[in-house]
C-alpha cells in the first residue's frame, strides 16, 4: 500500500454517505460531513449516536461499510497510515506512560511521530497546552485526567496537522482548564487547523464552535450556527431532536 | 536510529527489563564460568596425562613389538574452546579412547556421569539456558510490546497522531533486540573472549585449529537469532491480544509448546521415522563375525594358506615372518570389519541427525541445537571425526609393530625383541578438528530452518500489523 499524495484543492475532511453497522445494530446511517481550513465543527450527540464511530471512521480504526470518509483527499478505508498524517487526535481518555513525565511523554510520541522536539520546544508546547512547569518533569502517573488532557493537546497541537480531533475533550476537566483548553483549540483554529470534536458540553460547544451538527440516529438531523443561539437555546434545541428512547 | 533510541528509553525505564536482564546474566555467568572452570580443569589434566602417558609408552621394557602394542596407550579428545558454550554430544559421548592391538575401544570419561544437579535438570550449560530460559526472557520482554498499550489507551494516542504502525513495530523490534543483545549478547561473547583468549594463551588455539573466533561470532549470531524469533512470537501475540495478560498467557503456551513438547515429538518422530541400528547390535554382529576368524582351526587354515601362496612347506622357509605376516592379514580383516560395521553405524547416526535438524521446522529449538553444537564443534559429526582419528592412530600403531615383526623373521624358537628406537617411531597422537567449511556446510540445513522461521514469523506479523487497531 503506497502513500497517497492529497489533491490540493480536496476540503481537510469529507465524510460522504457513510454507513457503519456492528451486527444488527446501525451506528452510522448515511453520514455527511464537510469540513474546510479553520473551521470548528462540533458533532452533539447522546451516548451510543455515533460520535466515538465517526471518529474512528477518519483515524481509518474502521472501515465505512458504505459512503467514503477522505482526510485532506485520502481514502480513510482504503489508506489509514496515510490520512492520519493529516490528523492530530486528542481521545477522550488521554492515557500516557506513567514512568515517564510530561515532557518525556510528549517527546516520546512526537519522535515516533517523526518529529524532532527540542527539550526547550517540549516545554514550550505543554506550557501553550496549560500545563504548569512544575508538572512538566513529575511522573505522568501521578497527573490527574486533566493534566494527561494537556499532554495529549501538546502532542497533538506539536504535530501542525491540518486536522484536529476531539474526543469529548472537556469532560472530566475542571473549569478553569476546560476554559484553557477552549482557548487553545481556538488559537489552533486560528492558524488554519480544521477541528472536529465530538461532545456533550454544549457550554464549550458555544464557546469554540463554528457550526455544530446534531447526531441523531447516525446521521446529522441538523446543523446550527451556534451564535444564533446561547447555550440554553441550544440545549432545548439539542434534547428536543433527541430520540425518545435518549431524551 | 532516534525512534529506536526512544523505544529503548522507554523500556529501559521498565524495571521488568533490568530484572530480566540480571537473572539472565547471571545464569549464563554461572554456566558459563562453571564451564570454564571445568574446561581448563579438563584441558590441565589432559596435558597431564597425555604427557604422562607418552613417557609411559616410549618408557616401555624391551620386548617383542606385538606385547607393545597391546602395551596400548590413552588418547585424548582436544575439547573445542565452545565446548563451554555448549558441550554439544561431548559429555555423552566420551573423550578418552584407549588405543591397543586389535580393538576398536569405545570412547569413555563422559563428563555426564560426573554431572551436578543443575546439568541433569538440564541447564548446566550456556546453551540449555539459551534454548530454554532465552525464549522465556524474549516473551517476558515483548508481551506487552502492543498489548499493554492497547489496554492502557497509549496505542490508540500513538497510531491517533500519525505514528505509522509498521514503523512502530519494527522501531520497538529493533529496541527490544538492542535490549536482547545488550542482556544475552555480550554476557555470550564475554565468556567466548574468555575461552578464546585462554586458548590462545595457552597454546592450544593454532595447533587445534578449531579458528575459534569466526565460530564464536557465528554461533553468538545463532543464539540472537533464536531470542528474535521467540521476541517476533511474542510480539505477535501482542499484536493481537487485548490485554497484556492474554498476551502472556497465549506467548507462554507458544513457549511450553515450541520448547518442551515439540522437540520431544519432534525427537520421538525421528527416532520413529529413521531407525538406526544400536551400538549394542553393532558390537554383537562384529563379535559374531569375528569368533569363528579366530579359531584355531581357522588361523591354521591360513597359515597353510600362507605357505601355499609362498609355495613352501614350512615357516622356517619363508622369506618373512609367518605370525608377523598372520597378524597383519589379521588386523586387515578387522579393519574392514569395523569400517563396515561402524561406518555404517556412524553413517546412520549421521543421517539420523541431519533428519533432526529438518526437525527443527517443528521446533525452532531443535534447529538451534543442531546449529549450535555444530557451530561449537562439539556435534555428533565432531565426535565420529575424532573416534576415527584415535582408530587411525591405533591402526598405524599396528601396522608398524606387525611389519616389524613380520619384516624380521625369527628361526629357532627365538623371539624378537625390540627396543626403545621402535617405540620413538610411533609419533604422538595428533587430533586435527573438521575444518570451519565442513562445520558450515553442516550448519546450513538447521541455519536455513532457523532463517525460515523467522521469515515466516515476519510474514505472520506484517499483515497484523498493517491491521493494528488500538
């Protein structure tokens, strides 16, 4: 499997009438999705909608049983390794090798990468991501939830792909470094990285998104600018197109 | 090199990997050193009693060349350097052969017999450790190489952030091999550099001719060899297990059923497949042949046959001496037995172990131990070359103490007497080992078995790894 070479001109993420099913059950029924340089879309959706499949349909962890799912104009399915050089990824849980610290966690996995972190640009990068100093050289397995968060944004924000995304980053994090985060995230769309997180925080979802879609049933059921709305309005909005059974 | 680099400091902060590789140098220290120790011990003793016995021959009273030769005279069997690496079939084999008149001996002092409970558990040698304890080592190293990852959640943030997987694979295979040299490599070739240098030292390095050093590399190459490939069965594993517990449990099934029960199917297939005659039947049959040769009626027969083919009537008219001329007939007629019954018995147990080292695509252990020995010098093949050797020796002993009798006929009843210039004629026993091209062709069969293994294991992975899901 040759890498493939991206069309300049293909949009960072086109997801095109993907279907994902596990057995019986359909996780993904005709999924559509476009997203270009810059913007910041936000997929809501209850437990079980499909967010965490979708994500996994771009990473090429799973292959679409129908439609396309193309990173920056690479086939997912078809070329995995080659899309995710496109993606930088921040999982829900952000697990780190607990012997290592911080900085030797991210230059672990930004050298595999291919990348050639300085010990000065690696303390530089978890200080962008909101991670004080002093936990820079602490063992990652004394780090709460919310401190393996910052090392996985620096890992992924080190990597300058086109395409950031995003496990129900905030949950488990505290206000204050959710606000960080939210901040980080629009600095990073700021520079031209295309984000895609998938989240029940609508709060965070008003703050930093651009367009947000709602999943329901596998599918998109709506797209919404979030600044025509608050919060509230959004959250109505969000549980009214619900399925009965998650309402 | 810098990925690799990383993959190394990753595992060098896993205690697992210091604690494997302390055990591991120690146990190979212990053998080896022992070995050592035994070896220099041994190769004291041989020069000891070689010396001793040389004086004892050309020391010998005057008497008639046929009493000298059965008079007899120990030999020894110089002990390859790696023979402390891996004693091979030597101390079942025997290393000392008594030479005298018209016996082929058997080979005896087989270090076995003096074996401590470590060796008959075993793992006495270098080479049981590498066969037995290494594969364990490599799997206690590489379980978890995608498995722990996989279950702790590091695997889907490495393969999320564009780390590709071949690459991680073969960065974290060429780490854990780095590690593999570093614990089982070095210990290996400072115990060889050990033996060899003590060789050298003492004198025994270029007159054996065992050209220790290329059989050092190669057979250290041989047992890294072995480790990756049971470091390729654990990653394997690894690859697709979803813990690391499952990863273990399944490499160490792999491990009891490629190093304990393979090789003894494998073992019993070939004893099965290609019987071999026992040593016991071949003795019967020469014993069998031989008595009714040695009947009075039958030498009668060929003294007459003797003065018929002389066209004399009596002894006293030959231009020789008849029991002279008898006892070289005699021992020609034996030569020929033994070179028939026991060439044929070699050639079998030869045949025999080139099946087994076919044998080793059932077990990959089988097919280091017959590289190893081979490598070491210290095989079947290495045995038969010296037991022919002493054989050789005592025929020539024979030979010129029958010639001098048969060349100096006595009349009268008298007996002839010979003295210490006869005894000189004989030169020491010199034992030259199989040449490095004989023990490399020998090798070949059980390296291509061992180079296929891991190409097959290499072709397992690469689809698994292309396939790596977090």
């Amino acid at each position: 499997m040759g890498a493939s070479v991206p069309p300049a001109d293909a949009p960072v993420l086109a997801i095109g009438g993907a279907v994902k099913r596990f057995g019986s059950r359909t996780a993904l029924s005709g999924l559509d999705l476009r997203l270009g340089d810059g913007e910041v879309f936000a997929l809501l959706g209850p437990n079980g909608a499909g967010k965490t499949t979708t994500i996994n349909l771009i990473l090429g962890f799973l292959k679409a049983d129908a439609g396309t799912v193309r990173v920056c104009g690479i086939d997912a399915g078809a070329d995995p390794v080659g899309a995710r050089r496109h993606v930088a990824y921040i999982p829900e849980q952000v697990a780190l090798y607990p012997g290592l610290s911080g900085v030797e966690n991210l230059r672990y996995f930004t050298t595999l990468a291919g990348l050639d972190l300085s010990r000065n640009e690696a303390h530089a990068l978890l200080a962008e991501a909101g991670l004080t100093l002093e936990a820079h050289r602490r063992k990652a397995g004394a780090y709460s939830k919310g401190m393996r968060q910052k090392v996985g944004i620096a890992v992924a924000l080190a990597r300058r792909a086109r395409l950031l995304l995003l496990d129900e980053p905030t949950s488990g994090l505290d206000p204050s470094a959710a606000a960080d985060f939210s901040a980080t995230i629009r600095a990073a769309a700021g520079r031209g990285t295309a984000v895609l997180m998938a989240t029940h925080d609508l709060y965070r979802v008003h703050e930093m998104a651009g367009r947000v879609g709602v999943l329901s049933g596998g599918r998109i059921v709506e797209e919404i600018d979030p600044k025509t709305l608050d919060h509230v309005a959004l959250e109505r909005l969000y549980i009214d197109r619900l399925p009965e059974s998650t309402a | 090199m810098k990925r690799i680099g990383a993959e190394l400091a990753l595992f060098l902060h896993d205690v697992r990997l210091r604690w494997i590789g302390a055990v591991l140098v120690l146990l190979l220290a212990v053998a080896g050193l022992g070995a050592w120790r035994d070896a220099v011990r041994y190769g004291a003793e041989v020069d000891a009693v070689t010396a001793a016995e040389r004086a004892r021959w050309l020391g010998q009273d005057a008497k008639n060349p046929h009493s000298a030769d059965h008079f007899g005279i120990w030999v020894f069997k110089p002990s390859s350097p790696l023979a402390v690496l891996d004693p091979g079939s030597e101390p079942y084999t025997g290393r000392m052969v008594r030479v005298e008149a018209h016996v082929f001996n058997d080979a005896v002092y087989r270090a076995v017999q003096d074996a401590g409970p470590l060796a008959r558990a075993g793992l006495g040698s270098v080479a049981d450790i590498v066969g037995l304890v290494v594969p364990l080592a490599a799997i206690l190293l590489g379980f978890s190489a995608f498995a722990a990852d996989r279950e702790r959640g590091t695997l889907r943030l490495a393969l999320g952030n564009g780390i590709a997987p071949g690459r991680l694979f073969a960065d974290r295979f060429a780490a854990l091999t780095a590690a593999l040299v570093l614990v089982i490599g070095l210990p290996l070739l400072g115990i060889g550099t050990l033996v060899a240098l003590g060789r050298d030292a003492a004198g025994w390095q270029d007159t054996a001719g065992w050209q220790a050093w290329p059989r050092l590399l190669a057979w250290i190459a041989a047992q890294l060899a072995y480790a990756a490939l049971f470091l390729l069965v654990a990653m394997l594993v690894s690859l697709r297990a979803r813990t690391a517990r499952h990863a273990l449990a399944a490499a160490l099934a792999i491990w009891v059923g490629l190093c304990i029960v393979a090789p003894r199917l494998a073992t019993a297939a070939v004893e099965t497949l290609v019987p071999a005659v026992s040593y016991r039947e071949v003795r019967a049959r020469i014993d069998a042949e031989m008595r009714p040769h040695r009947t009075a009626e039958a030498n009668d027969d060929r003294s007459r046959e003797i003065l018929a083919r002389y066209g004399v009537s009596q002894p006293q008219e030959l231009p020789i001496d008849l029991r002279g001329l008898m006892m070289v007939e005699n021992d020609d007629h034996h030569f020929a037995l033994y070179d028939r019954e026991f060439g044929a018995f070699f050639d079998g147990i030869a045949g025999r172990e080139r099946v087994f080292a076919w044998a080793g695509l059932l077990s990959p252990r089988i097919a280091l131990q017959a590289l190893s020995q081979t490598l070491a010098g210290t095989d079947f093949a290495e045995h038969a070359h010296f037991v022919w050797t002493a054989e050789a020796y005592r025929r020539s002993i024979s030979e010129r103490m029958n010639t001098e009798i048969r060349d100096r006929p006595q009349h009268g009843g008298t007996t002839l007497v010979a003295g210490p210039e006869l005894w000189g004629e004989i030169p020491p026993f010199a034992h030259t080992p199989l040449p490095l091209t004989r023990a490399l062709a020998d090798a070949a069969v059980p390296a291509l078995v061992l180079a296929l293994w891991l190409a097959g294991l290499v072709g397992l992975c690469v689809p698994l790894v292309r396939r790596l899901k977090p």
